[in-house]
C-alpha cells in the first residue's frame, strides 16, 4: 500500500500505481490537470509515471468564468 | 512625484497610517496604472478597492451591454445602466466614489491585435474576463509585452486565482496547456459572491505589486471552494514545456 495526497486530503492505494491508471480511477477527465510534488505533468506522459510513497498529487481544472 | 493635497492626505489616512505604505507608498499608487479586462463579476470589486485605494490610472476594458441577468454579481451596475455599456457604468461608479481616480474606458472586446498595444500603457493587467479563449489571449499578450497579470477564474462555487510575472514565474499556460472544449449547455453559476471574494484577491495583488509588499500569489494558484469554505494554496512550478515560457528570455537583473 501506498499513502498518496490527493487534494490536500490522504488516501491509501494498492501499489504500484501509475499516475494513469491513478487517474483513471479517480475518473479525472481530459480536462483535469495532475500536478505531481508541484510539478504539472503533460497527459502524454502520465503512463510513465510510477507514484510512490508520500506523492502529492493535486487535480485543477480552469474555470472560465468571471 | 507630487506632494499629496489635503484631501488626499484625508482620503487615503488610514492606509497612509500603515508604516508599509506611508504617504511616498501612496504617492506611488497614485502615479500607477492598472487596467482591468471585463468589468463584470470580478471586475467589479477589483475597480472598486483599487479606484477607492486610489490607483491613479483605472483602464477599463469591455465589449458587453449590461444585461439583467448579470446583477447578481455584477456590483458595479445598477438596474438605471440596463442596456448602457458596462464600460460606460462602472467608469461611473467608480468615478463616484473617488474622483480622484483618472478613468480609461475602453469599450472594446479584446483581440489578439489590439491587446498589446492597450496592455503596453499600464503597469499591471487584471484579468477578469468570463470566458477561455480571452483568459489564454490575456496571458499570450502579457507573455509578449512583459506585463505583469492576475488571472481568475469561477465556476459555480469554485474560484482560482494565481498572479503572473512574465518569464520570472509559472504562468496560466504552464499549468493549463490545451483550451478547455466550449460548452454548449446555459451558464450555470456562479454564486455571486464567488466573484466578489476572487477579485478582491486580484485588486490586493494588484496593489501589493505596485507597491513590492509581501509575497505575491507567485507559482501557486489558489483555489477557493465556497461550500467547504475552504482555501488551497496549491504550488506549481514552471513548466519547461510551456508553450509561452519555453522561449522565454530569462529575467533581467539589475
């Protein structure tokens, strides 16, 4: 198991995990922005990307209204 | 710079009395120049503390008519401005509550061909548009100008926010690479209010740039959920791959 922040908040997952499939179960769209330890990760990319203990992984999406 | 006139002096007391500001912190507010794009829901807070803080040069940039629907949120109009321009309303309103301010309207919709030349003339660009396409347009112009932006965004009960200084830090395209597909359903939202808390988070920014207090809202964009009632600060570095910021020339230093 591995312990990911997700949101500010923590959650508990079976490991390993990649930053895909990671996304996939949290359903994020293709709208949704995974910004892994502060860095934002280009949706090409996220296959190659095994979470490990301790990620911070936050999800924006851009509001467009004003 | 010009000393300050009695009423001056009166006007801006109480933030005059805060040592980090002081009559010269004033002076310099006076002499400064902010323009903000859309005088709607974030516009109009935003054109309020910053005419009322007396930032000496308000532009303000919008192409709409003030309609209805857009009361609820949009505090700078009045029921009497129905089908004026907003441009033409909120340069009123904020001219009412300190002439002191010089008012630009610009009763235009912002382009790719008019945004730079506009943006060249102020010292710091609010973005308080409500739709994608500007919000990428603003910080493109701002990219090639070397304008400092806030940028914000609502939806619903969300807000965000993150302020911008072209080529020193994460921009809107470092963190939002491709334009969102349009929606085609009817605008739902936003809590009214949503706006109002987000563009006084904008005129701060604003006039903490302007006068180098603090820390600016610099590689972080701050969330704001209004049911949770609940701030994120949520840190972002710069992109290398950013469409705007990869061929960007490094910052200048003294």
């Amino acid at each position: 198991m591995i312990t990911l922040t997700v949101n500010g908040e923590c959650y508990r997952y079976e490991g390993p995990l990649t930053l895909q499939a990671f996304l996939e179960h949290w359903s994020a769209g293709t709208r949704m922005v995974a910004v892994l330890n502060d860095e934002v990760i280009s949706r090409q990319k996220v296959g190659d990307i095994i979470l490990r203990e301790g990620d911070r992984i936050e999800l924006l999406s851009l509001a467009g209204g004003g | 710079m010009k000393t300050l006139n009695k009423e001056q002096c009166q006007r801006y007391a109480r933030q005059i009395s805060l040592p980090e500001i002081g009559e010269d912190g004033q002076k310099k507010l006076l002499a400064s120049r902010v323009l903000l794009i859309g005088v709607g829901g974030l516009g109009s807070p935003a054109g309020y503390y910053l005419a009322a803080a007396g930032v000496g040069t308000l532009g303000l940039a919008d192409g709409d008519v003030l309609e209805l629907s857009n009361l609820q949120r949009q505090i700078a109009h009045t029921t009497a401005d129905l089908g004026r321009s907003k441009v033409e309303s909120a340069a009123r309103a904020f001219a009412a509550l300190n002439p002191d301010v010089q008012i630009n309207a610009h009763n235009l919709r912002l382009t790719a061909e008019n945004a730079p030349g506009l943006f060249k003339d102020y010292d710091f660009i609010i973005d308080a548009t409500d739709n994608f396409e500007s919000k990428f347009l603003i910080a493109g112009a701002c990219h090639a100008v070397g304008k400092p932006y806030s940028h914000a965004g609502i939806l619903k009960f969300i807000g965000q926010t993150m302020t911008v200084i072209p080529g020193q830090t994460a921009c809107l395209r470092c963190v939002f690479d491709e334009l969102p597909p349009g929606n085609k359903e009817p605008p739902q939202g936003p809590l009214g209010v949503v706006p109002g808390v987000i563009g006084t988070i904008q005129a701060t920014e604003a006039i903490k740039y302007l006068l180098g207090l603090g820390a600016l809202l610099t590689n972080r964009l701050l969330t704001y959920d209004a049911l949770r009632l609940e701030f994120r600060s949520v840190r972002i570095n710069r992109n290398p791959a950013c469409c705007l910021c990869r061929g960007a020339r490094p910052p200048m230093t003294e």
